[in-house]
C-alpha cells in the first residue's frame, strides 16, 4: 500500500499544521490516517490522540511543537481495512526558522494632506484565548514591514521598509483615496502570507471651501 | 544584515544572516542523512545565550575552533555545491574566531569553568556517535548554533 505523499508542516505565526496528500492511485478509497511527531534529540515518537484514523488529510500539531527552540519531525501512514503503508516522514521541522509571519494590525488615520499608520506586530499561536500573548516582535527582534501606498487617483505607487511600528505619511494630495498594503518580512524567514490591506481618504481641503464661500 | 555579537567585553560584528543564508541551502540535505534524530549534540543545556557573558566569548571560540577541526574539513560527500557552500561557511567561521582571538589578546575571552564545562559536554554528545554519523549530525545542527549566536 503506497504512503501518503509532500507530507510538510505549514506553519503561520507558528501555527504548525501537518498537512499531505493521499496515497498515489488509491482515489476513491475511505482511507484514514494516523499521525505521529518526534522532538528531535528526545527517544520516542509521540501520538496525538486527536489524529488517530482520522478522514481528513491534515492535523494540528501546534500544541505540540509549540516550543520554537525545539526541532520535529512528523510522520503519518495511511490505513485501509486491515492494510496500511509505511509511514511517510517530513524533514526535520524547525517553528523558528520556518514558520511564515503573518501581516500586521494597521490603523490608519488620515488628515487632509497626511496619513498616520499604526502597526500592531501578527500574535504568536496560542492554545488558548485567555493564554498570554506573545508578540512575533518578541521572537524575532529583526521583523519589520514592506509598507506600500497606492494612490488611486494618480494611479501612482510607492513602498518603503520600516521598523517601527508608526509612520506618518506627509505631503498627499487632499480627498483623495490611498491604499496601504503592509507585509510582515524577517531577514532569513520563508516568504510572507497575504499582505493585510486597507484603504482611507484624505480629508477635503478647508482652505479651498473657505475661498469658495 | 550584519549582526553585534556581545560576549561579555568582547564585541564582534558578523554577517550572520549570510551565514544563515548559506546555511539553509544545504541543511534539507545534511540533515536528511541524519539517522540519530534521537541525539541531539546542541542542547539548550549548553547553549551559548544562557552562558555567564564573561565566558561567552570562550565558549564561542570553543565551538567555531570544533566545528572548523571536527566538522567541515570531515564532512564527506561528493556534491560540489554542498561542498563550495561548506568552504564558504568555514571561512565565515576562521573570519569571526580571528575577531574572537582579538578579544582573547584583549584579556576579554577568558575560558573559566562554566565556558570549558558546557564545551566538553558538548563534546561527548558528539561523541557518542560513531565519527562520520557525528559529523553529520553536528553540520546538520549549525541551524541551532546559528539561533545561538543570534541571541546573544
């Protein structure tokens, strides 16, 4: 019986999701699956209750990997009736080195000719909501973000890398729509997901309304 | 990209994330010859960010030295890349021990016995391997040395 297939962890602020693919050639088939993971440098692979013959083709594994000091591995077989395949492994996993960043928090407050941005750095995963939230700032000390405006008047775009996390944006046309997309990036890291995008209007020129009057 | 490394008195630049960089371009295929996932030579028992500063610089020294003797010029495959990508992660390495032995000239690289404790430790994870599986097993685990020098 053939084993699962481009088994891997995708991982968003350290979210660490096992996912694979079915067995080549056994389309059609009710097969389950059991998932296994190892910490690199300890002595036994560990089960996750949660992913024991389950139907899906992915198991959340964040909880268990959720020390990013620490490397993994994962594993997973498939099983058919009374048949199933070797197991199918990843790489050695390291969170630290692997996971994506997601983007930030933007706010944006506009004025007539200027448009301040606030960034709030993504949150690592956390087990649950009431858990202390951890910063991905916290984690890595080199993150930063590709800020990019997009004036949708003049069609005209432009980017910049900033560090810190509040920017004000001078010298815009007024009552004009800007857009701002923002990437999360750490020198080093895998690529980056979705940039978070949001849009705002300058206000209206006061000084040109109190001529006409 | 270049990154201050501050071992108590001792203060180095290094461009680790070159090194890094270097680094990831192998470490899939070092680390998928890696059969002893159960060992683990770095341990964060011995890691340098939670090494007294003062010995920091030792202790530094004490593993670029290793994996400079013991590790690159040991580690055996035919795959030019992998081996031009080791060539120049060495250089790297006697780049950053020279700057190291500056400080060491400086009386600010003392060894005492915290930095000579942890080293020898990590010298016997390295050798409880047979010594190629070793030497794999330390190239494949410069990701975690790496980490090391970035914290601190």
């Amino acid at each position: 019986m053939p084993k699962p297939t481009n088994i891997t962890f995708f991982s968003i602020n350290m979210k660490n999701v096992l996912q694979w693919n079915p067995p080549e050639g056994l389309h059609g088939i009710e097969l389950t699956y059991t998932v296994q993971y190892f910490i690199y440098g300890q002595k036994k692979w560990l089960s996750k209750s949660e992913c024991r013959q389950i139907n899906r083709t992915y198991c959340d594994l964040s909880t268990e990997t959720s020390d990013y000091e620490h490397q993994y591995y994962a594993k997973v077989k498939a099983i058919w009736e009374a048949n199933c395949s070797e197991w199918a492994e990843t790489e050695r996993f390291y969170p630290l080195l692997e996971t994506q960043i997601g983007p930030p928090e933007v706010a944006l407050a506009a004025s007539e000719k200027s448009i301040s941005i606030v960034l709030t750095a993504p949150e690592k995963w956390k087990r649950n909501p009431e858990d202390p939230t951890v910063s991905m700032q916290q984690i890595y000390s080199s993150l930063n973000y590709n800020i990019s405006v997009y004036n949708t008047k003049s069609k005209r775009m432009w980017s910049q890398f900033v560090t810190n996390h509040t920017l004000v944006l001078s010298w815009l046309e007024p009552n004009t729509l800007y857009c701002v997309t923002v990437e999360s990036f750490v020198p080093g890291l895998p690529g980056h997901t979705q940039p978070s995008q949001q849009c705002v209007s300058t206000l209206k020129d006061q000084t040109s309304t109190l001529k006409v009057k | 990209g270049l990154k201050t490394l501050h071992l108590g008195s001792c203060v180095v630049t290094i461009n680790l994330q070159e090194i890094q960089h270097g680094f990831s371009e192998i470490r899939d295929s070092v680390q998928a010859k890696d059969d002893n996932i159960n060992i683990r030579i770095l341990r964060s028992t011995e890691s340098l960010q939670d090494t007294k500063a003062s010995e920091k610089c030792c202790l530094l020294h004490h593993l670029l030295s290793f994996y400079l003797n013991r590790v690159f010029n040991n580690y055996q495959t035919t795959d030019h890349p992998t081996l031009r990508k080791l060539s120049s992660l060495a250089n790297s390495f006697l780049i950053i021990k020279k700057d190291l032995q500056l400080c060491h000239a400086h009386m600010t690289c003392q060894c005492e016995e915290e930095a000579i404790a942890k080293y020898n430790r990590i010298l016997s994870h390295f050798e409880e391997l047979e010594p190629q599986a070793a030497t794999v097993k330390a190239l494949g685990e410069l990701d975690i040395l790496l980490r090391w020098m970035e914290e601190s």
